[in-house]
C-alpha cells in the first residue's frame, strides 16, 4: 500500500449455517481503526489460505475470486491514494464510504455548522440570541466552507478528516489569504471549535483536534480619547450637518457609555427620573442582557435636547437619530481627521472614554462604573481602565517627591548652613536628575525639613 499505516485483509466469517461454506470478508485498517464489510462472495474453508488472504489453488474459480479480490484490493489503493493526493486524512470510514459511493452528509462538517446556525437562528425572535451572534457564525461557517474548497478542492469534508494539521492550516488561511488579523483569527476558530465539540459529543469524531492547539490574543491598544482630544472634539466645527450629528452621538456615548447597538435602540422611555431627581438611564444591554443604570451627565442633557424635536426621533421615540453602524464609524473617521487625532474614532472608543476617561480617572470608583457599563464583572471594567499619561505623571512626580524627601532625611543633608546643599548635591545622592521645577520643588523641600528641625 501507499501507507504503511493502511492495509486491506480479507478473511472468512462462518455463516449461520453450519459448514464449510463460509462468507468473504475485507477489512481496511487505518493507523488502528477498522472497519469491515462482505465482499458478497462465498468459499469454502479447506481451500482458504488465510496466511495469503487468497483462494489456494489454480482451478478457474480460484483465479476468478482471486482476481476479483485483488481487484477490490487495487481499488481501495486508488481510493486511499486519491484521499492523499487531495490531501485529505484518510480513515478507514472514508475510504469505506467512498467504496460503496455513500454520499450522506449527516456527519460533514458544514452540514452540522448549518444546523448550529439554523438553531441560533431560530432562537433571534425570542431574544435569547443576537442578529450579530447568528451573523458572526455564517461568516465563520463561510471561511471554513472557502478554506475547504481551496485546500481540499472538495464540498465538504466528514468530520473524521479533520486533525492538528487543519487547525493549523485554518488559521494560516485566515491571517493570510483573508488577512485576518491574530485576534480576529482566533474568534473565527473559536466559533468554529464550538461546532468541532458538538461533533465530539455525537461521536463523529473520536477526540478534539484542537487538544493540541494554543493560541494567544493580542493585547490590543485601546486606548480612549484623552480630556483634550474630548475637548477639541466637543468644540469642533463642522460645515456639514452629517457629521455635526455624529459627533454629537459620539459625545453622547462618551457621556454615558453606551454601545452602539444600546444608543441606536435607546427609547425616551428608557430615561427616567431617579431618586435624586435627575434624569438617569435605565436599560438592558442588547449584548448581554445586564441591566444598567446610567446618570445623565449635563453633557449628555445637552445632546437630548438639541434633537428631541428631530424628525426621525419623533417618528420612532428613539432618543438620538443614530445612523447604522457601518456609517457611524465612516463618518468618524472623516471627523478623526479633521480632528487631526492620530487615532481610530470609532463607536467602541466612545465606551471606552467613559469608562476611563470620564469616570475612572475622575475617581469614579470601578464597581459603579462596571455597573454602569452593565459589565457581568469587575475584570471586564478593568481592562477599560486604561491610565492616562497625565494620570501617570502625576504619580511619579509624587512618588519622585517622596523619594527626595526620604533621602534628604536618611542621608542627613539638612544642616545649618544653605551653602552646603545644592542641587547638583542631591542629585548625585538620589541618583535623579532633576527638571526646573523640581529644583524648586527640592529648594522648598529643603526649607520645609530645616524648619521641622
């Protein structure tokens, strides 16, 4: 054979009737799954070398089912070397299947990924699963189905075919031939090994060929606007109306943290008076069904008010006239560069400045900003809380004000006489160079530390 891990035998199998007429059999092994079938013909014991699989003898019918046996020996070879010229992972089940022509699909993979999504599908009205969700799962189902095509040249593939090798090969195709990025590829393999585990779990597939297969996200740089960039969006001019409008949904989520797809189906309803007697947001998130509470920033009042009396936010009681998603980010784009940022706007920055730059790194403690975001934990906050660089300047300059003042006490600088200290002095001895201002800093440091004395 072309493998030595795939060989065909053929042995009798005694029929019910007691005998010496005997039932042919053939069985194909496949690195040490088998599976057998009758080969139709019959032959009697005493002339049935089982050492050789043959017929013994040289009369006629002899040769004839020797013949016919080597012949159904040559076509599994052709089947299995077929399976490896497509590159396909041979089985014994395949080749079985493709002997006798089966064409069933139940165990294929994009068979078993249509019926995922036609059940997700299904579930859409009831609310329990979102359009995006059913969306992002025909699109990874369509990935796989290319990848198949163009590296197997075949329709579908059974689920038995499937091995480390085309994980691998998978997430090659994704980052190169649909230029996926590291991140997005591992979403669509992860949406595919959901099906992979279904199948595991029906036994189409003895075990998970993603068991071997590690791959690591990229932390990505989502870092939001800072309170300048905030600012000079708040304040730009724009000559048309279009982006005017957009900018001002943007404002409006940064304001409140809501996604795109809470602020596009945000009713007047949903604004309610709380218990202070201010205006708040009470809503679920579309995403994940939390609940959230949100205050109405005076900025945020601002926006509502300007388009409350707008034509498409009177005819549907929406709050804000959001354009779809694909526009949105669009149109930011083209304010981002009018803005002169050298940073992405899109509808996900917007969340993410309230949730560092307007609350957290306003000392909004981060429970209640994750309750405002309507995250199911804090970790998800977390990663929203990304420091600010003035943030982290103003730590330093205090740790830095620290360390000046330990050393200054521990190496015992402070003496009677002024003429003794200088600068250049207390850096050698803190090993910091110190700007303008923390020289003056130190000098009222020193002047400090010699009255406490």
């Amino acid at each position: 054979m072309l493998n030595t891990n795939i060989s065909v035998t053929f042995f009798l199998k005694a029929s019910k009737n007691i005998g010496d007429l005997r039932f042919i059999y053939f069985r194909i092994l496949v690195n040490g799954s088998y599976r057998e079938s009758s080969t139709k013909k019959k032959w009697l014991a005493s002339r049935w070398d089982q050492g050789k699989n043959r017929a013994i003898g040289t009369k006629e019918d002899a040769r004839i089912l020797n013949n016919h046996l080597d012949q159904l020996n040559r076509k599994i070879e052709n089947l299995a070397e077929m399976f490896q010229s497509k590159e396909i992972q041979i089985t014994a089940q395949s080749i079985m299947d493709s002997y006798y022509g089966k064409t069933s699909n139940s165990n294929n993979v994009l068979s078993e990924f249509q019926k995922h999504n036609d059940e997700l599908y299904a579930l859409i009205p009831s609310g329990e699963i979102a359009e995006g969700t059913y969306d992002r799962y025909v699109t990874a189902r369509s990935h796989v189905k290319d990848y198949i095509k163009q590296k197997y040249n075949a329709d579908d593939l059974e689920f038995q075919q499937l091995n480390f090798d085309f994980i691998k090969g998978y997430e090659l195709y994704l980052k190169t031939v649909r230029c996926c990025n590291n991140n997005t590829t591992l979403k669509y393999i992860a949406n595919f090994k959901k099906i992979v585990l279904r199948a595991v779990a029906k036994d189409y597939i003895p075990k998970d060929p993603f068991m071997l297969f590690k791959g690591k996200k990229t932390k990505p740089n989502k870092k939001p606007l800072s309170h300048e960039e905030l600012y000079i969006l708040e304040s730009k001019t724009f000559t048309t109306k279009r982006l005017d409008v957009i900018r001002d949904i943007f404002v409006f989520q940064c304001y409140t943290g809501l996604a795109y797809s809470d602020v596009y189906k945000l009713q007047k309803s949903n604004i309610i008076k709380g218990l202070d007697g201010d205006l708040w947001i009470r809503d679920n998130r579309r995403k994940s069904k939390s609940e959230f509470n949100v205050p109405l920033l005076p900025k945020a009042l601002e926006i509502m008010e300007k388009y409350k009396n707008d034509p498409d936010c009177v005819a549907t009681d929406r709050v804000l006239p959001v354009k779809s998603n694909q526009k949105m980010n669009e149109y930011l784009k083209e304010i981002a560069v009018l803005c002169e940022f050298n940073t992405v706007l899109n509808t996900h920055k917007a969340r993410r400045t309230f949730g560092s730059t307007v609350t957290l790194a306003n000392g909004v403690p981060i429970h209640v900003v994750k309750d405002m975001l309507g995250h199911q934990s804090v970790r998800q906050t977390e990663e929203y809380a990304i420091t600010e660089q003035e943030a982290i300047s103003e730590e330093m300059k205090q740790l830095k004000e620290k360390l000046i003042k330990k050393q200054l006490k521990q190496n015992d600088l402070i003496v009677n006489h002024a003429d003794v200290i200088t600068i250049s002095t207390i850096e050698k001895k803190i090993g910091l160079k110190l700007t303008e201002k923390e020289s003056l800093m130190v000098e009222k440091l020193i002047k400090s530390l010699r009255n406490e004395k």
